[in-house]
C-alpha cells in the first residue's frame, strides 16, 4: 500500500479500494498510458476481491468499475489547483457521502469528483458550500 491507496473493508470483503493511476500500475509493475489500461487493471484489481475502483487521475478525472461491471468516467472540473493535499480523502468522502445518501453509483462518483476538486480549488478543506458549486445537478439529486 502507498500513502494514497484507501480500501474500505465491508463484511470481510474490500467494497470500495481508491487510489491514483500511477498507484494502480505500480501494483502491477506497469505505467498505465490510457483510460483502457488503467480500466483493464482496475478490473484485475476486482479479480484480487475490491468489489468497487475508484481511480484518481488529478486533473484528467476519475474512473469508477463498480462491482456490477458498470464504468463511469468524469472530467475533472474547470479551475486553478491551489493545493492537492487531502483531494483524494476528499473525494472518497464525498463518494462514500454519495453512495450512502442516494444508494447511486454515478451520483456517488459524481459527488466525489466535485468534493477533490473543490478541495484541491482551495487552500484548506472544501466546505460543503464548496463542493455544491461544482455539482452537475442540483445538491438534492446527490442527498445533500
């Protein structure tokens, strides 16, 4: 594990496992170039027992394989990155936030996209205040 890797562990299984690309093609002795590689080993990923992937590529967005087979893949919103400290924490928060406020995988992810951003937009933390700016839709459809 490095210091960004998050796996969260539901009933003895890995429900959700985090981490940014070049993390995932370090654990399997690669360097990931294409969202079809970083999907092919977020899948191998899942064979190991993480039943969802959430991969963070800072800038580019994120992917998600959730444990259906489903693929989301997001943009990373419009803005000037001020500190990416605690981005990724963010965006599990706001993920996990999400899930356990809708029970929707694509209103999850969404949700952590806008929370990393929101934070890495900032110089501290983002606010709730901050994260709702950069949602899609309107902060009830994401259970805020």
């Amino acid at each position: 594990m490095h210091g960004g890797d998050f796996i969260l562990e539901v009933g003895g299984g890995d429900w959700a496992s985090h981490m940014m690309e070049h993390e995932l093609g370090e654990m399997f002795g690669t360097v990931l170039h294409t969202d079809e590689e970083i999907i092919t080993y977020a899948k191998r990923l899942q064979e190991k027992g993480a039943k969802n992937v959430l991969i963070s590529m800072a800038g580019d967005g994120a992917i998600l394989i959730t444990e259906q087979g489903e693929i989301y893949k997001e943009e990373a919103p419009k803005g000037t990155v001020v500190n990416s400290v605690g981005a990724g924490d963010s965006m599990v928060a706001g993920f996990l936030t999400g899930y356990l406020n809708t029970g929707n995988y694509e209103k999850a992810f969404q949700l952590g996209i806008a929370s990393g951003s929101a934070s890495a937009f900032l110089s501290w933390l983002a606010t709730k205040e901050d994260v709702v700016k950069l949602l899609k839709e309107p902060k009830e459809n994401y259970g805020l």
